[in-house]
C-alpha cells in the first residue's frame, strides 16, 4: 500500500483530519515559505499525531544543529532536506531521513547516505507536476516518494505510472492557499481505496 504524506501543515483542524483520514506522515515545514512553523507551534502540533503516523521535519539547506535541536524539541520522527547539504550530514541523525531530488532532466545515479528519496518539482510547494517521462527507465535503488503537483485527481495515475513507496502532497489539497479539509480527505480516500 502506497504510504500518504500530507505536507505543510500549520494548523490542529487541518493536523486532526489528516490523521482522522489515515495519513502516514504529517510534514512541518521549517524553511522558509507560506508554510513555515516554528519549533514551538510544530510542538504544539504534535501532540494531536498519535504514535502511529510519523511526524517529518521539513528543512532547506539546515545544520547539523538545526536538525538535531527540532528533532527533540518537537520532537520529529523523520527529516526531509531539500537544497545543497553535505551528505554525511545523513550519518549524524538519531531518525530516517528523506532526500528531496528536484526532477528537471534525466538524473544521473543518485548517491545519498539518505534512507528515503523524494522526487519533486523544480520548485517544491509549487503545485506542478515535472515531467514523468524523465524517471520513467530510472533503476532507484532506494525507497522513495513522489511530490510535485499531487491532487486526488492525478495522484492514482502517479501511483499506477510509478509504484511509489509514498505519495507526498502541499499545495494539492489547499484552497487559496490554506489547507482544505476536504481535499485532504479526498486526496487521502484516492491513494487508499
């Protein structure tokens, strides 16, 4: 069953229906954007994720200590990275980790200490989709999950065309720019059923 990550999210209603509807992973942005949460209110926000779905930081380019410190303090199940980082930083964290891979040409091999992959638009958080052709014949060789312009309209055809470990979405279940609880459910019910 393809794993659901619900991206982005600032708020308990929209924390509550994603878990209500049986997300696997809850995503708080800690770079900077429209998303962006701070420590303290992701914290607050944990505490409406139960044990079973895990709670994934969301970073561009952070330290070793940026990592480290909101893993406790939210505390964080996994991290995300996106950006430039120096890959060993992957050998230092007490969670899994997650490789953002921006897809705008035919990647050559990828070679990350990462646990997980994540394939994404050029521009994260932008609501469009890269091309799929370019991943097509790709041999990965490690877990992945699909991002870029997900919506419960497109996201069976992602998993039938790519057969994704998870499926990650933002911007594809929000309405002007706020987090639509029903969009969440829908795009949830899509992967699922």
């Amino acid at each position: 069953m393809t794993k659901v990550k619900i991206c982005g999210l600032s708020s308990k209603e929209a924390v509550k229906q994603a878990v209500k509807c049986r997300a696997d992973y809850i995503g708080f942005v800690f770079a900077k954007s429209k998303r962006q949460v701070g420590l303290k209110q992701a914290s607050y926000l944990a505490q409406f994720v139960p044990k079973t779905v895990q709670k994934v930081g969301v970073f561009v380019s952070p330290t070793l200590r940026e990592l480290k410190e909101a893993i406790r303090t939210v505390p964080l199940d996994m991290v995300q990275i996106h950006g430039e980082c120096d890959d060993s930083l992957f050998n230092h964290l007490d969670v899994p980790s997650i490789r953002a891979i921006p897809v705008h040409q035919i990647l050559e091999d990828i070679d990350t200490q990462a646990d997980y992959l994540l394939f994404d638009a050029p521009l994260a958080g932008s609501g469009k989709t890269f091309d799929w052709d370019l991943l097509k014949d790709k041999t990965i060789s490690k877990p992945y999950f699909l991002a870029g312009g997900l919506t419960g309209d497109n996201v069976r055809e992602a998993i039938t065309f790519f057969h994704p470990d998870g499926v990650d979405v933002s911007s594809g279940v929000e309405t002007d720019g706020q987090k639509d609880l029903e969009k969440i459910a829908r795009f949830i019910e899509s992967v699922k059923q």
